[in-house]
C-alpha cells in the first residue's frame, strides 16, 4: 500500500508540474488584454495584474485545473468500475439461465451413467 501511495504522490506532482509550466506557457503566450474576470460585481483584467495578484490568479488557475483534472480520472474510474460489475452481472445471469436450461440433460446423462457404469468391486478381505 505505502509504494502504491508513493506512486500515486509521485504522479501528482509530476501532473502539477506539467500543469504549471502549460499555464505558464499559455499565460505568457495568449493576449490577455481583452479577458477579464468579475466577482461580485468588480471587475479585474488579467493584463493589469501585478505581482502578488498575477501569483495568487497563477495559483488559483493551477489548483482548480489540478482538481478538474483529479475529478475527471476519478469519473473514468468510477464508470470503469461500474461497466466491469454491469458484465460481471451480465455473465453471471447468462451461466446461471444456461444452467437452468441444462439441468435436465445433466440429470438424465447422470442418471444413465449411474445406470450403465459397473458396480464397484467388493473390498478384499485380508486373511
């Protein structure tokens, strides 16, 4: 379990790692001068942040891709799961109808064989 956890940390921070150097690759790269952001009514440009601002916006853009990214591999896990339990239910009803179905030839091939088969020998008693 501690090696599966180091590997999940492990790939975590690489993911964070890749995920920060494309949004600073896109930060730098895309015009920001006409995008603008409004909370409560006041409304801020991405071009006119300045130092603390312009990290807080960098952290806060890589937190939140971070978790839609988390949430999105959760998601395919989970229907993952759920199409693998679906066919699992799916071949169980289909063994269990073919079982029903095959019953009564089984019996009959059993009970011929028990018809048909040679009695065992008699044990032999020691003199």
């Amino acid at each position: 379990m501690n090696r599966w956890v180091s590997g999940a940390a492990t790939a975590l921070l690489v993911l964070t790692i890749v995920v920060a150097a494309a949004l600073a690759a896109a930060w730098i790269a895309l015009p920001l001068d006409g995008t603008t952001i409004t909370i409560d009514g006041e409304t801020f440009s991405l071009a006119n942040l300045s130092g603390g601002q312009a990290a807080a916006a960098f952290a806060i853009a890589l937190v939140v891709t971070l978790a839609a990214l988390v949430v999105a591999a959760i998601a395919v896990v989970l229907g993952l799961v759920v199409a693998v339990l679906g066919i699992g239910v799916g071949v169980l009803a289909t063994v269990a109808s073919l079982a029903l179905v095959a019953s009564p030839f089984l019996l009959v091939g059993w009970l011929v064989w028990r018809a048909v088969r040679r009695p065992p020998a008699a044990p032999v008693a020691p003199a």
